[in-house]
C-alpha cells in the first residue's frame, strides 16, 4: 500500500504566500515522478506542477513564476511553494505519486488539500 499525506493548506489573502507539502510513504519501489493537480468547483482537474526523479519540472502555464515545486528524494516528499496568489487559484490541490514497475505506470493520489485564497 502507498500513502500520500498532504499538508499545508488553508485561507490566505490575495497577493499571500502557501507551502504544501505531500509525504510518500509505504511499498514505494521506484518513483517516476511526484506532483501537484487542482480541482475547483465545477472545473476539471488540472496539472499545477511535478517533477520527475531526475529533477525535471513543468509548470502550469497559469502559475510559472508564481509556484516552485521542489522534491527531497530522501524523504520521498513533494512541496509546492505558491507565492502571488490569486483568487483563480482557489481549489482542492491534490498530490499525485507515480510510481514505475518497469512495465507500467501506477498512479496514486492523495485525499487534497483545500487552499482558498479571498479577502
């Protein structure tokens, strides 16, 4: 089994600052990559940020400049700093695991944590 805790969310003014981070944890073999998605009310779920083993990033083109995701291999752990945000930015941000079995691709998810940005 394979757990993702996530944390760091919460309520924060427009223009203000988040750090979440998400913990792997369990049969973990081998990590392809680790990453953020978003989900807003009504809206699909969307890529933010993630990064692959080798330290390969891709942003979301609506938050490059603004988010910085970073991975600590040793903790198996993926953090995403968001600075400037926005009220768009509002949504339950869930951490995404992928794990290679050699053959395949696994993905895992965690439960999402919900970042509201408002005045």
């Amino acid at each position: 089994q394979v757990q993702l805790v996530e944390s760091g969310g919460g309520l924060v003014q427009p223009g203000g600052s988040l750090r979440l981070s998400c913990a792997a944890s369990g049969s973990i073999s081998s990590i392809s990559a680790m990453g953020w998605y978003r989900q807003a009310p009504g809206k699909q779920r969307e890529l933010v940020a993630s990064i692959t083993s080798g330290g390969r990033m891709n942003y979301a083109d609506s938050v490059k400049g603004r988010f910085t995701i970073s991975g600590d291999n040793a903790k198996n752990t993926v953090y995403l700093q968001m600075h400037s945000l926005k009220a768009e930015d509002t949504a339950v941000y869930l951490c995404n695991l992928v794990l290679s079995t050699g053959i395949r691709y696994i993905n895992y998810w965690g439960q999402g944590t919900q970042v509201t940005v408002s005045s």
